[in-house]
C-alpha cells in the first residue's frame, strides 16, 4: 500500500535529512548571484524550524519570502560539485512547504 505523507510530515522527514546533511565545502564562503550561501542556508533553516515548532510569524514571513526568490535565481548557477544541487533542492522544497503549510506570500 502506498502511503502519501501529509505535508508536515514530508517536512519533518526533509528537516531530518537537512540536520544530516553536511553543508557543500564548495560553497562555504562563497557568494553566488550576490547572496552569501551559508547565510541563505541558516536564514531558511531558521524559517523551517519556527514552522516545526508553530513560531513562524510575520519577521519569518518577510526571510522566507526573500529566501525563496534568492534560491530560485542562484540554484541553476551551481555546479554539481559536492552535491549542492541535491542540497539546494532540498532546501528550496522545506522553504516551499513551509510556504504552503503556512500561507507565506512570495513577493
């Protein structure tokens, strides 16, 4: 039997992963379109685990919102090395869900 998980449960299980997952060394230190990518990183982190624990309020709506915009022009810029493209994946489908689960607006 197929099982679809609801979508905070596909959060839960990418925010697992995400914990796991080592940050790609090609990308430490480096800007991409402009945008520092470990602070992107923590910025959205930061976002996902306030909607786990029901604390996402409008300051969290504003990063997300900037985040979201600021994946989407830098993930087709990266290279494949180290797995930063799974990486950034990963993050833009949290950031997505915590859009929809939590009615963010996307400027």
């Amino acid at each position: 039997m197929i099982s679809i998980m609801s979508g905070p449960d596909q959060l839960s299980l990418l925010w697992a992963e995400h914990l796991h997952a080592p940050f790609p060394p090609c990308l430490r230190g480096r800007d991409v379109d402009g945008e520092d990518m470990v602070s992107l990183d923590a910025d959205i982190a930061g976002c996902v685990s306030a909607a786990l624990s029901g604390h996402l309020d409008e300051r969290h709506h504003r990063i997300l919102s900037r985040c979201l915009v600021a994946v989407a022009s830098v993930l087709p810029l990266l290279g494949d090395d180290g797995g930063a493209v799974e990486y950034w994946e990963r993050v833009q489908e949290m950031a997505v869900l915590v859009v929809r689960l939590g009615g963010v607006e996307i400027e």
